[in-house]
C-alpha cells in the first residue's frame, strides 16, 4: 500500500543506503540498496538525522556506532495512505 510520508516543517528526508559498481562486460552497472530498520509490523527506511548522515558517509566511522544508528528508534512522521 503507497503512502505519502512527510517530516517536520522545513525538514528534508535523508535515508541510509548502499551502493556498488560493479563490472558487466564493458559496462560498470551501479546497484543501490535503501537500508530499512529491524522489521516490526512494516519495514520503514532509515532516516538520517544531521549526526547520523555525517556518521553514515564517513568511511571512519567504527561498526558499533552504525549498529546503533540501524538500533535508533524511528524518526517520527507524518504518514498517510494513498490508496487502498
């Protein structure tokens, strides 16, 4: 089921994801993935406050410290369905 989801006022939305070049013949193909948080009743991306996006790109940042941002409670939304 689609649903529109927005932040707080003025807020931009930044979700966590991977990605990967790889080679296919003579071309580089580019895959991304979007990292959702643990399942519950519905997977939801995570979303990156300011800390967590300076930590998420940086190629330094320690393992537990991603592990907690994926532990983080989930940024408060406003969401409503689209359609049934």
């Amino acid at each position: 089921r689609p649903y529109w989801l927005t932040p707080g006022e003025g807020s931009t939305l930044y979700f966590a994801a991977i990605w990967e070049a790889y080679p296919v013949q003579e071309q580089v193909w580019l895959s991304t993935a979007v990292i959702t948080q643990p399942a519950s009743s519905q997977r939801r991306p995570l979303i990156l406050d300011a800390a967590g996006q300076e930590a998420w790109l940086n190629p330094e940042t320690p393992l537990h410290a991603l592990q907690a941002l994926l532990a983080s409670e989930p940024a408060a939304l406003r969401e409503r369905v689209l359609a049934n």
